[in-house]
C-alpha cells in the first residue's frame, strides 16, 4: 500500500479534495484553509516568486497529508500520522525548482520532516519560532479602554504598509517588505484581508488583520501596536473588537497565532475568551551543517 502525492494548480480544487481531512481538526489546520482560501478569492496574491504549491497525499485514495507553500513563506503542514506520508512531501517537494526557507507544522511532523530533509539536502535546521493556535467562540471585550474601532480604507494604506513592515520586522527573521506592501495592496483591492483599527481621538493606535475563512470560522491576525502607544490595552480592544465583528457575521470560531515566547500577547488574549488548542514549530533552512 504505497502512498502518492497529489499536486493542484487550483485551489478551488485543492480545497474540494483536502477540505474533508482538514476540516476533522479544523484549528488545527486553519492556516492551510485560510491560505488556500485566500488563493481562491486572490489568485495573485502569493504568485509573485513561483506558483503556489498546494498537494494531498493518499493512501489507497485516502487522503492522509496536506501542504501548501507559497514562497518565499513556509510550507505549511496538516497534522501527519503516517511517517510515508512525510517522506512522500520531502521527495515532492525537494522538485519544486525553487529553495524551500523552513517548514511550519505540528511538532512531532515538524520534527520527522527537518530531519529527513535536513540529510538530503546537507542543510541545517533551526527551530525560529513555536507558535500556539488559540481559538474564540465568546468574546470578553475589555471595557476600560479609551477609544473606538473601525474599517481601515485605502485612506489607511502608507499607515498599514509602514505598521504591518514594523511588525513582520518585529516578528519574522525573514520578512520582505516588497511582500509586505503586496500584502496591504491586496487586503484593499481584494477584500481578501480587512484590517481593522482602534482610534483614539481620532488618532489610530493599534490594529487587527483578518483573513483566512475556514468552513466555520476565520483567522485574525497580524495584530500591531506602535510601541509608543504599547500598554494601554489598544491590542486586546481592537482584537475583542474585530473577533465580535466576526461572530456577528455568523462565524463559529475565530483563530489566532501567538509566539510562546511573548507571555504578553498570550495573556491579553486569553483574557479576552481565547482558548489555546495546540503548538506549532516553525523551522528555518540554513545552509551547511546538519540540524
């Protein structure tokens, strides 16, 4: 019973095939539905460097495995119990003609796939981020803080592209600001992300991205406040604020990525009703070395 991966040039499809598997832990792979439905409703959006990778693998016509890769990002990775299933994604993937940077997955298939690809291609591997899933069914908005959220236009663009630059400085070691402002352009273009922002006086002072429907739910995030306007509790109000916008329109569950390493945003949002539910680990190729 040998396994085979499937590759799609549609996302549309991609989602018919893998949608069933993903959707049996559905925060778990939010990340993978949001990309693959953002895709859908955006097909430029990710095709700046190479055509999206997004692949199943099967087991007597079961799927088993699902990833999505769009560079220079990531590949992401579904929840993998079948060890061929993994190999399988590291020999397809190592004939995609561009460098795979790292992998994000569930720890344990994070760690199978590092290693197997880490020896076939003598690079090293560096374990850069682990990051929780946290999802909300009932907001517990703050009620103490001064202000008031709205929609960001494209009146708001030179303030989201310099914002979401500071925080993918902040947060990734490998951002591009090009990307960056790619990103910003489409969420106004598209609709495929809005971001919303807290006001103070009229002055905007945090903000919260959303993006990524799954078939219950949807992800928010980035989420950013200027340091000089850090401690006030503009971050908890604007996610509350745009979570319960979310429910409103019907959505079940709202997800979220925190950094373990930032016991900051961890609390604020657990404060305001989120829930963890798994870790993730993100991976960086380096080259020389083993892992």
């Amino acid at each position: 019973m040998s396994v085979e991966v499937q590759r799609f040039d549609d996302a549309q499809t991609f989602l018919d095939e893998a949608g069933p598997y993903l959707a049996e832990r559905e925060a778990e792979h939010n990340l993978i539905f949001g990309i693959a439905s953002t895709i859908v409703v955006d097909p430029d959006r990710y095709a700046t460097r190479a055509t999206p990778y997004l692949a199943v693998v099967r087991r007597d016509d079961e799927v088993v495995a699902a990833a999505v890769w769009t560079p220079p990002y990531k590949a992401e990775l579904s929840l993998i119990d079948d060890h061929d299933a993994i190999m399988a994604l590291v020999a397809d993937l190592a004939r995609v003609p561009v460098t795979l940077p790292g992998v994000t997955a569930p720890p344990a298939v994070a760690r199978r796939f590092v290693d197997a690809w880490s020896a076939r291609h003598s690079v090293s591997a560096r374990l850069s981020m682990v990051e929780r899933i946290y999802r909300v069914e009932r907001v517990v908005a703050p009620s103490d803080v001064d202000g008031s959220m709205r929609m960001a236009t494209s009146g708001d663009r030179s303030l989201l592209i310099d914002w979401m630059r500071a925080f993918m400085a902040e947060v990734h070691d490998d951002h591009d600001d090009g990307a960056t402002t790619a990103l910003v352009d489409s969420a106004l273009q598209t609709g495929s992300r809005v971001f919303y922002l807290w006001e103070v006086d009229g002055r905007p002072v945090s903000t919260a991205g959303v993006s990524g429907p799954t078939p219950n739910g949807i992800r928010l995030g980035p989420v950013f406040t200027p340091p000089e306007d850090r401690g006030h509790g503009y971050a908890s109000a604007v996610t509350a604020g745009a979570s319960q916008v979310q429910l409103d329109a019907g959505k079940r569950f709202v997800f979220l990525f925190t950094d373990t390493a930032n016991p900051t945003s961890n609390k604020i949002y657990q404060a305001i009703g989120y829930e963890p539910v798994t870790d993730v680990d993100q991976w960086t190729f380096e080259p020389g070395g083993a892992s």
